[in-house]
C-alpha cells in the first residue's frame, strides 16, 4: 500500500474514533441519571406532573366522576318530601237561561291557590338500597379514574422516553452520515490517486444514501413523538432530563406481583364494586313486590264570584295516609326481578375475566421488565464489541488487510447495535413503569410527583347532603 493510503487510513480511523466515543456520551447522557443536565431542563416527574394537571382525557373522567356522585343526592331524595305548590286563576263568561226565559250573564274571575307536601314512610326498602346502590357506584367510579390516571401517566411515560430515544436516534444517525461522508471523500481521493477501485467509491456512496434515508427515517419518527408529547403532555418538549426508572417501588417477585395485580388494580376493584352494585340492584327490584306507605298533606284556597254559587270562598285542609298493596303488574316487577340476577351474573364473570387479564397483565410486565435488564446489558456488550471491532478493521484497512467495504460493514454494525441500545433503554423505562402500573401503584403519591393529588372524596362530601342549589362547587 503507498504512504497516501496509508494516510488516509489513519485519518479515517482517527476521525472514526472521535465520532464513537461522542456518540456513546449522547446516548449516555439520554438515559443516564448519573451525568448532570441543565437546571432549566424539564425531567420526567415535571412531565408526569404536567399530564396530571392537564391531560384532557383525564380531566373529562374526573368530571364523569362528578357527575356519578350526584347519584348519590339523587338517591338520597327518596327520604325527603316532596313539596308541590299550586296556582291557578283564569277568566270565565257564564250565560245562564233561568226557569222564566230570562238571560244572566256574568263574567268570573276565579282563582284558586294550594300546597301539597308528600312523605314517603315506606316503599319496599327501594330508597335505601338505591342509596347503597349509588354509593357503590360511587366507588367503582372511583377505581376506574385511578385505572385512567394510570394510563395517562404510562402513556406520558412512553411519550417521554419516545422523544428522548429518537433524538439519541437522530443524533447517531447524523454521526453516521458525518462518517460516511467522509468515507467517501476519502475513498474518492484514493481512487483518483489509483488505489481503489471505482467499486470502492460506489459502495460508499450507496451507504452514504442508505445512511441519509434511515436519518430522514429518524427525523420523522422525532417529528410524530414531539407532537404525540405534545398531546399527551401539554407543551411541546424542550430539554429533556434522563428518564430514570422505578425499581424501588416495584415489587420483589413474580408472585408479589401477581398477589398485588389481583387485590390492588383499579380494573379488578372497580369490577369487584360492580358486583355490589348489580346485587344491589335485585333488592331494588323486589322492592316493586313490596307494599309501599306514604302521607300527603295539602292546603288550599279558592275564590268565585259567580252569584249563583251558595259560596263565594273555600279553604280546605286535609292530610290522608295511603297504603298501597301491589297484587300483579303484569310481570314486570318479577321480569325486573330476574333480568337483575342475569346482570349479576354476568358482573361476577366480568369480575372473573378482570382478574385474569390483571393476572396476565402482571405476568407479561415482569417478564417484559427482566427482559428489558437482559437486552440492556446485551445490548452494551455488543456496541462495546462492535466499537473494538470497527477500530481494528479500520487499523487493518489501513495496512492494506481489510477494504473500503468491510470498514463500511463494520460501521454498519455499530450504528445498529446503538440503535438496539438506545431502544433497549427506552423500553427499560417503559417496562418499569409498566409493571408499576399492572399491580396498581402508577400514581401520583407513589411516584412522589410535586403536584396535588386529585382527590374525588372533596367533591362527593359536598355535594352528598345538599338539599337544593343549582351551582356545582366549583361555581358553574
């Protein structure tokens, strides 16, 4: 081989070398919570924090939840009387024809004004069991906005780590054009110099086009994560912290988490509190069989000016009792009946199927998060080897024992083993919080996340005894 390519060798190797290691401290420093960022960079709690506050999807959930806890008020007027006030008045034009053939008229302006107060003493227990009823689906109203938070806070997880993979994608595939661009000028001059093969330069141009293609690919997939943050989010990224993950709130075996999956999901209780409700909801039914009890009490006055009448004025005051005593309805009550069993047969298997996709769900995420610990550790064995490898080709090249193609591979190599690294490390976080989130425990006070916790409870205890009042709290 002559001095020239020799040169050139060492140049590219010396150039290669400075593009590994720079790219290995980028990826590093996407994913590594020992290097230190930038005070104004947001991290991945102030992320989570964000969604919290104001992912629209959970906030249209929490406003289902308050709506749901006005069945409670709703259920609870059944112990309440009912107060019925009324007012009529009109004008009325009489023409009598008397015994003698004589005509009267009169015009009459009567009016008549009442009141009407209702107490139920008895209706077959339905008052309390729909009380109970409602406060149970209070409950599993409850459980399923913990199930929605989870999802938002998995899915602003996955944004998140998204964002910062592509962007360690973008940067190693920008690196890797640099190279191969400079491969090519390289080789282009060794063929101008004669000690290549116009093959040589062809093979570099058509990795430099590959390598141009996968970082358009790149760019575009950071474009669709940016704007999926920005939906999830709130604001579109900025700097972005390393994304750490939560081993230390994860359980210690496959069984603990598969016992907390099945006792703790939000899923599985929210199905468990549907169970109580359907049940409920056969009491209320039998209820329709039941004698009922009420006591009515009204008032009234009335006034006519009608010169026939006897009277001018009536006041009148009662208060009746009434007992009503069902003796057939057509079936319906016993139909009702029977369709609230089927439906509390059916909760009781939807609470059997929850179980066991929670149980499936527990198994699949711990097995997904000791996989992912594996593919890591794999993944930087190989760019350490591959890293090695490419240097000892270039040094072989060099001496005239290796070509422009092999370097070319070997480059290859190396950029598809960071790629691996980079998706392992993402998908290492996911799968962190994922099986954080399979038994339960993907929730603000868990993660310890610097915003106020939602609380349901508030809402429920101010609206639960409220008489009348059109404003929600919140003044709408």
């Amino acid at each position: 081989m002559s001095g020239r390519t020799a040169r050139a060798g060492r140049v590219m190797a010396r150039r290669r070398s400075g593009v590994g290691p720079v790219l290995a401290i980028w990826t590093t420093l996407a994913f590594s919570c020992a290097l230190p960022s930038a005070a104004w960079a947001e991290a991945l709690p102030e992320a989570l924090a964000k969604a919290y506050q104001t992912n629209p999807q959970l906030n249209a959930e929490r406003a289902r939840q308050r709506a749901t806890d006005e069945s409670v008020p709703q259920a609870l007027a059944g112990y309440r009387p009912q107060l019925v006030a009324s007012l009529s008045a009109g004008l009325q034009s009489v023409r009598n024809l008397l015994p003698n053939n004589t005509i009267q008229t009169a015009d009459l302006k009567p009016w008549i004004i009442g009141v009407t107060v209702t107490q139920t003493l008895f209706n077959g227990f339905r008052t309390a069991n729909n009380v109970r009823a409602a406060e149970l689906q209070v409950q599993s109203g409850r459980e399923a906005l913990r199930n929605v938070g989870q999802g938002v806070l998995l899915d602003a997880v996955t944004a998140y780590t998204n964002v910062l993979a592509n962007q360690s994608l973008v940067e190693a595939q920008r690196s890797n054009v640099a190279f191969l661009r400079e491969t090519l000028a390289v080789t282009q001059r060794r063929l101008n110099a004669g000690d290549v093969t116009p093959t040589d330069s062809a093979q570099a141009e058509a990795r430099l086009n590959r390598g141009l293609s996968d970082l358009n690919a790149a760019e575009v997939a950071l474009a669709v994560s940016q704007a999926t943050y920005t939906q999830v989010i709130g604001n579109a990224p900025s700097q972005l912290k390393p994304a750490e993950v939560v081993d230390r709130y994860l359980p210690k075996s496959r069984e603990d988490a598969l016992s907390l999956a099945i006792r703790q999901h939000p899923a599985v209780m929210a199905a468990g509190f549907d169970v109580d409700v359907a049940s409920t909801n056969i009491r209320v039914a039998e209820g329709a069989l039941l004698p009922s009890a009420s006591v009515q009490g009204s008032a009234s006055k009335s006034r006519n000016n009608d010169p026939t009448l006897g009277t001018f004025a009536e006041d009148q005051a009662s208060i009746v009792a009434n007992v009503t005593v069902p003796i057939y309805d057509g079936g319906q009550a016993a139909a009702q009946t029977r369709q609230a069993k089927e439906v509390t047969a059916q909760s009781r298997l939807v609470l059997d199927q929850v179980r066991n996709q929670a149980r499936t769900a527990a198994v699949s995420a711990w097995v997904a998060n000791e996989g992912a610990k594996i593919a890591v550790s794999a993944s930087e064995s190989e760019v350490k080897a591959a890293t090695v490898a490419l240097q000892g080709v270039q040094r072989e090249a060099a001496g005239g024992q290796r070509t422009t193609v092999d370097v070319l591979n070997s480059q290859a190599d190396l950029i598809q083993a960071k790629a691996r690294l980079i998706g392992a490390m993402r998908d290492r976080v996911i799968a962190s919080y994922t099986l954080l989130s399979a038994v339960g425990h993907l929730d603000v006070k868990t993660l310890n996340l610097n915003t106020p916790d939602y609380l349901p409870e508030v809402h429920y205890q101010q609206v639960r005894d409220a008489w009348h009042g059109l404003r929600t709290p919140s003044g709408q």
